[in-house]
C-alpha cells in the first residue's frame, strides 16, 4: 500500500513538475512545449488523480494532490535562488538560450526524421 501511495506521489509531482517548466521557456519555445510535452502531462497529471481516487480514499488523494504541487512549487523557488546565487543574469539568459534553440532543433529532428 506504501509503494503504491509512493508511485501515486512520484506520478503527481513528475507530472506537475513538467507542467511547471512550461512557465520558464519564452513565448515561441513555450508554445511548442505546450503542444509537444505539457498536454501529455496533464493527461498524466489526470490519470495519476485518477489512480489515487481509484487506489485510495478521496480524502488521501486530495492531500496527495496538494503535498505534490506544494513539493513542485519550493523545489522550483529553491533552484530559482540558487541559480540567481550561483550564476550571473547574462550566464543564465544564455543557457535559457540555448535550452529554448535545442528544444526547436529536437523537435525539427522528430518532425523530419
């Protein structure tokens, strides 16, 4: 019972996490990580809501649902503040750079190839 309440969690905070990252990109690589990635995720999101109300009682899975995002939400606050401790402004626009260009070259590749 454990290890399925624990698979229900890792389901729930996965699918939200990639749902989150969706907020990071910029407008043109948002979009096609909104077409491409986040609308998987939140049919995934959904069917892990689903196997906790299946699995468990509602009240266990609505805590579930709201200890995941919780858990998404101040691990992206924390690697936000050490990012900005670690790193300089320019450093980071950079790197977003290039993740936004891979992320188009990627789904070019898949489209084409």
């Amino acid at each position: 019972m454990i290890i399925k309440y624990l698979s229900f969690l890792i389901g729930i905070v996965w699918s939200y996490s990639i749902i989150k990252t969706q907020s990071v990109f910029s407008k043109k690589a948002g979009f096609i990580f909104k077409v491409l990635i986040s609308k998987v995720s939140w049919l995934t999101f959904i069917a892990a809501c689903y196997f906790g109300y299946k699995n468990f009682s509602i009240q266990y899975t609505i805590i579930g649902i709201v200890v995941g995002i919780i858990l998404v939400h101040i691990g992206f606050n924390l690697l936000k503040k050490f990012l900005a401790a670690k790193f300089s402004e320019k450093n980071l626009l950079l790197a977003k750079s290039v993740l936004e260009y891979s992320l188009f070259a990627l789904v070019i590749y898949y489209i084409f190839f």
